[in-house]
C-alpha cells in the first residue's frame, strides 16, 4: 500500500484546528486551551517535515495535543481528591470538571486515560491512539488509575 502525500502544512491546519481546539478544551478547559492549541501546533510544525507519510494526521496532532495537555496539567498543582466514585460502575459520563478534579493528582497519562475513558466514553483503541501507545496500554493505563484513584479514597 502506497503512503498518501503530505498536504500541505496550511492546508493541514485548516482541516485539523477545529478538532484539536475541541479536544484541548475537553482535556483542560476554555482557558489553558488556547496556549495548548498554539503550542499544538508549533510543535506540529516542526515534526511536519519528517513525517514520511500522512496516513493518520489526525491520530498524530491529536496524539501532540493530548501530550501538550499532560505536560500542561504537570505544571499546575494538584488539588485534593475527595469522594472519588467508583468509576467504572458510572453509568453516565462524569461531568467533566467534575471529572478533572477528580484525576488531578494522577500521572498525566493515567489522567488522561481515565479522562478520555470516563468523561468521553472513548474506547481503549481510540485512547491508545491519543496517547500513542497501543489499546493495551491505553486499557492498562485507564486501570492503573481507577486503582490508585480507590487507594487514594480508601486513605
């Protein structure tokens, strides 16, 4: 199977801008997105060039978006976790802000997972390819943080 041609870089961005503003909003609110977004895409632009095919672009910005937005909730302080509900017996999605304080204290990719799990009913293959890692991984990753969120309640 041939590769597709990269398009070029403006035309990549006009397609992909709104979904990635979308997503950064999800993942960290109105405010923190707009930098996340600007910081998406710079990043985006200088891997562009050494992408030898542009078979999933949007699995790719959206895998930098999601990384932007972890670093991002790295930098900020964690705010206490109290009443975490059992997570996988919710039948609805979690508020999200609800859902946000909740992971804060989780390591960025275990937040992540979760957030992407619970707070968008993403399946495991989806938020692998957002993280960059395989659905296993992403599946691992949504466990680990349901149990260290049950550790943290059972404190």
């Amino acid at each position: 199977m041939d590769a597709m041609a990269l398009p070029p870089f403006e035309s990549f961005y006009v397609e992909h801008r709104e979904p990635v503003l979308r997503h950064l909003r999800r993942l960290l609110g109105t405010q923190a997105a707009e930098d996340a977004f600007q910081e998406t895409f710079l990043r985006a632009l200088r891997a562009y060039a050494s992408l030898r095919h542009a078979d999933n672009l949007r699995g790719w910005v959206l895998t930098i978006a999601t990384r932007v937005a972890v670093d991002e909730s790295r930098r900020k302080r964690p705010i206490a976790v109290a009443d975490v509900p059992d997570l996988e017996s919710v039948d609805e999605p979690l508020p999200r802000e609800e859902l946000r304080r909740l992971t804060a204290d989780l390591p960025p990719t275990e937040r992540a997972a979760v957030f992407l799990r619970y707070g968008y009913d993403l399946g495991y293959d989806e938020i692998g390819a957002a993280l960059g890692s395989s659905p296993d991984a992403a599946r691992q990753a949504t466990s680990s943080g349901v149990r260290r969120l049950r550790r943290k309640e059972s404190l």
